[in-house]
C-alpha cells in the first residue's frame, strides 16, 4: 500500500528570462530526489502541443494559462507536485487559476520571479528581446506588452541576486514549511 502524497501547484510567475523554467529544473530535482512525484509544465513546451494555435492576445493569454492551470490542478488533486514556470502575465488569470484550486482544494502557491527587465534583458535566453529591439516582434511582455506583477505572492525571488541553488532552496524551504516537502 503506498503513502498518499499531498499535491500543490507551484506557479512561477515572471518576465521572460527571468530563471522560472531554470528554477523550477532545479527544485524537481530535490524534490525527486526526496521521493517526490513531480511534474514540470513547461510553459513553451505547452504552447506546443497543449496551446498550439493560440497566439499572444490577451484573451489567448488567459486561455493558454487556464488550460494549464487545469492541468496543473489535475495532476495536483492526484498527489503531483506540480511546478508551472510560465510568465501568467495577467493578474485576473492567475487569479481564476488560484481559485479553481481553492474549489477543489487543491494548495496552489504563487512564486514570483522578480527579475528586472534589464536583468532579463542581458539573459535574454532566447533572443526575444533582441528581437523586439530589432522590431522583428512586438507584444513583448514587460516591453511593450503588460506584465502585472503579484501584488502579494507566498513568495518573492530576486534571482538576480541569488544563484538558482539559493533560489530552490527558498522555494524549498517554502514547501518545507507549508508540509508540501
């Protein structure tokens, strides 16, 4: 007979390059080396194949993060540590993902990854902002399209100025002190 494990949906919020996905890799680790069911939903892996199709509206924004906050929530109610590094960047939609899990009591904490867009822009993991320099794309989140950041996360990190580690282990610690870890 195996132990029933406590699900949750973490969610990182951020601007792109911002060290969600890189921190999210990092916490599942620990946390599957502590014995841990743990799901990572990438939020590029999603647009792929879950959100293929929709674009960068905000109203295509809001269904491509309820889509994963369905997901997520989910595999959460199944005892799924489930990690969300996805950039959410609308207030009211991580709000209607929030409230979804609070129906089905599922725990769902909100992380934000609080880098400066001039950090990310350095970053710059996958020349988004070059290219929005450039005026190949426009619609850039935290550029020249809204970012509204959380107003009161369960946790804030400033991973411009902690390593990824130190950032997985506050987000660690976080879970450990909520009996999540």
């Amino acid at each position: 007979m195996s132990v029933t494990e406590t699900g949750a949906t973490i969610w990182l919020t951020g601007l792109p390059s911002a060290g969600k996905t890189t921190i999210a890799y990092e916490l599942a680790g620990r946390l599957r080396t502590g014995g841990h069911r743990v799901e990572v939903l990438d939020g590029d892996e999603i647009r792929e194949f879950l959100s293929a199709g929709l674009g960068f509206s905000r109203e295509d924004r809001h269904t491509n993060v309820a889509r994963i906050g369905f997901v997520a929530e989910l595999l959460a109610a199944n005892g799924v540590k489930v990690l969300v590094p996805v950039i959410a960047p609308f207030a009211d939609s991580r709000e209607a993902v929030r409230k979804r899990h609070a129906t089905e009591s599922t725990t769902y904490l909100e992380v934000h990854v609080a880098t400066p867009v001039e950090v990310c822009s350095v970053r710059d993991v996958k020349g988004l902002y070059a290219k929005q320099a450039a005026g190949e794309i426009s619609g850039l989140t935290g550029v020249d399209d809204p970012y509204e950041a959380p107003e009161s996360p369960d946790l804030r990190i400033e991973s411009h100025q902690q390593t990824v580690q130190e950032s997985a282990a506050a987000l660690h610690a976080l879970l450990t002190e909520r009996g999540l870890a």
